[in-house]
C-alpha cells in the first residue's frame, strides 16, 4: 500500500508547521500555564483560518472530508509543537461524534460553525463501550444527566460537551453518545491542567440538560461510540509519534555537541548504540501509527481484523513512545530534567496519550480476546 502523501497533504501539513513555530517555545508554554483554561487561542485561530479545523467535517457542512490517514503527518506536527490546541478534542473526535449523529438538525446547526472554527466541543479522550459514571434520565423529548467525566481537555473553552451515559441498569447496549451546552444549568466543571501542561476540566453534570446523538441502546449509537474511539486512538498513536520524532532529534544533537574529555560524547559506541535502538523503537511506532490509522479509516471496531489493529497499535506505540522519551531523557542526564528544556515535557505528553483512550494494559487485554 502506497503511503506517500499528496501534494495538498504536504501543503496543508506545511501549512500548520508555519502556524505552529511562532509558538512552539517554552515561553509561549509557560506564559499559559498560569490559567488553568487558557490554551494557544492564536494558533488556534490561525489554524481556523486556514481551514484545518474542519478538516474532517463533510464538505455539504463547509468541511473537507480527510480521513484518518491524512491526519498522520498533522498530528506528528502538533506532537513535535507540543502546542496546546483542541484539534484533537474539536476538529476530530467532536467531528466525528456529530458525523454519527442521527439528528440532521444538530448537524445542520454544530458542524458548518465547527469547521470554520468558531464552535469548539469538548470530548472524553477514552470513552469505554461498557461503563459510564453518568446516567441519563428521559425527561419530555430530552434528556437529563446525572454524574461525571473527570479530566476532560478542553472542556472549559468548549462551546458543547460530548458525553456518554447510560441510560439503564443494563450491562450493556444502553450506552449512548450525549451533547450538552457547557453553560447550561446543571454543568460545573473543575479546571485545571494535565501533568503535560494541557488544559482539562472535572465535568459535573447535576440535572443537565442534554440531546442523545443517537437513539439510546441502538446499533448506531454504539457504532458512534467505537467510531469516536477509533479516530482517538489512531491520533494519539500519530501525536506520540511526532514526540518521539523531536525527543529523539533533540537527542542526538545533544550528543554530537556535548563534550566529554575532549570529544563529543556521541563518539562513544555505547551511546551510538543506545541512539540506534531509540531509532529502531521510532520506526516501529511510525508502522503501528500507520496501522492504526489506517484501521480507524477502514472500519474501526466494526471489523474483528481492524479492531485488533487499533489495540496492538496503541499498546506498542505507547510501550516505544515511553522507551524513547525515557532514553532521551537519561541521555541528557540533568538538563533533561529541568522545566526550561524541551525533552522532558515530551515524556510528559507521552505519557497522558498513552493513558489517554485505554492504556497499554487494557488493551492488551483486549486483544487478547480479539486473537
């Protein structure tokens, strides 16, 4: 399968890597880290302007209609930038939430506003096809929700929240996708921040008032759930991608500039060595990134073959991602671990998107109910 991307691919990649230089710094990182909602709203805005918010909005609702597969070189981008934007939380999983939506009117009124960036939804970064803490209760042609999503990014700066909740004492098939106004009664949220820095919010739903996306307990309420998860999934694995990718480059760097009794440090074999398995940990992490997203694209969880794709991805993508940050870090030895110094926060990053959408654990359970 040829992966090589197409030339409005690489402008368009081209085009966020402009957008996000003037704000990759640790300036730009640390001047937000005193509001606990604040996120990069310039790039963001830019980004908006150039169209990649609506990315994979349908193009009958102003969009572009990308798939997951054209989403790897962005999210890399944004992995490297480590630049706090919610493209992943809007322009993809709330994207993808609506785009199941059985409501045309929902669609008609969110996803124009979504793709040109004037709407932002907020989404679980994992929702789990058999639990939920929130419960939904019938009320008129509504529904009211009761419970919480706890660390949900971007939450705070969201215009809508995606939930899931269940909507009966059964074990399973009464889980549905919910939309919520962020400011309607009964919605409290807690903000604060992420061990990687990134915007995210306790959500509290006290009685909220809130529009199932799909019929609870349906098929197609289930399809969106997995859809949203599969989509999740093969971003996260792109994102840690793209942090390895500078991790590893701010390493190998280092080593060729670091002197040591009189010469470089990258001339001793050991560390070459070292360098070569973080390089070789990288590659395999690209061909999973891809395996994934191209399961995402292909049928997500429907399918027996492409559901295990998406487990075994984000079980070793995850596993290297750490391996590579870790090294990195030790490879540096003390500068690596100070705040003003990028790689360190790289790790940080990892580690939530490993947590984020099943950890490697679960999924590794998974699929082993899968083979």
């Amino acid at each position: 399968m040829n992966f090589e991307t197409s030339d409005e691919l690489n402008a368009v990649r081209d085009s966020l890597a402009r957008v996000l230089a003037d704000h990759d710094t640790p300036t730009h990182r640390q001047a937000l880290a005193g509001d606990q909602t604040a996120y990069a709203a310039q790039a963001w805005k830019e980004m908006a302007g150039l169209g990649l918010t609506g990315l994979q909005v349908p193009e009958a609702f102003g969009g572009l209609d990308f798939q997951a597969t054209d989403l790897l070189p962005l999210f890399h981008e944004l992995g490297r930038t480590l630049t706090p934007v919610p493209f992943l939380s809007t322009s993809v999983l709330g994207a993808t939430a609506l785009r199941a939506c059985s409501d045309a009117e929902v669609q008609r009124k969110l996803l124009p506003p979504l793709a040109a960036g004037a709407l932002q939804v907020a989404c679980p970064h994992g929702l789990a096809p058999d639990a939920s803490g929130v419960r939904a209760q019938a009320q008129g042609s509504g529904w009211r929700l009761e419970g919480a999503h706890k660390h949900m990014p971007y939450a705070a700066s969201a215009d809508w929240l995606v939930v899931s909740a269940r909507t009966g004492d059964g074990a399973d098939g009464d889980i549905c996708l919910f939309l919520a106004a962020r400011h309607a009664p009964g919605v409290r949220l807690r903000p604060h921040r992420l061990i990687d820095g990134m915007p995210a919010a306790d959500v509290h739903l006290e009685g909220a008032e809130a529009t199932a996306l799909c019929t609870p307990g349906s098929a197609q309420a289930r399809e969106a759930m997995e859809a949203v998860n599969a989509a999740g999934i093969a971003a996260a694995c792109a994102e840690m991608v793209g942090a390895m990718e500078a991790a590893l480059h701010l390493t190998v760097d280092y080593v060729k500039t670091r002197q040591q009794f009189g010469r470089a440090i990258s001339e001793n074999q050991a560390l070459r060595h070292r360098i070569a398995e973080m390089l070789v940990a990288l590659e395999t992490a690209r061909s999973m990134s891809t395996a994934a997203a191209v399961a995402a694209r292909d049928g997500g969880f429907a399918k027996v073959q492409t559901r295990a794709d998406l487990h075994r991805a984000k079980f070793l993508v995850g596993r290297n991602a750490r391996t590579v940050c870790q090294a990195a870090i030790q490879l540096h030895g003390g500068i690596g671990m100070t705040e003003e110094y990028a790689v360190g926060h790289y790790l940080r990053r990892v580690h939530v998107l490993d947590q984020q959408f099943g950890d490697g654990a679960s999924h590794l359970k998974q699929l082993a109910r899968v083979e």
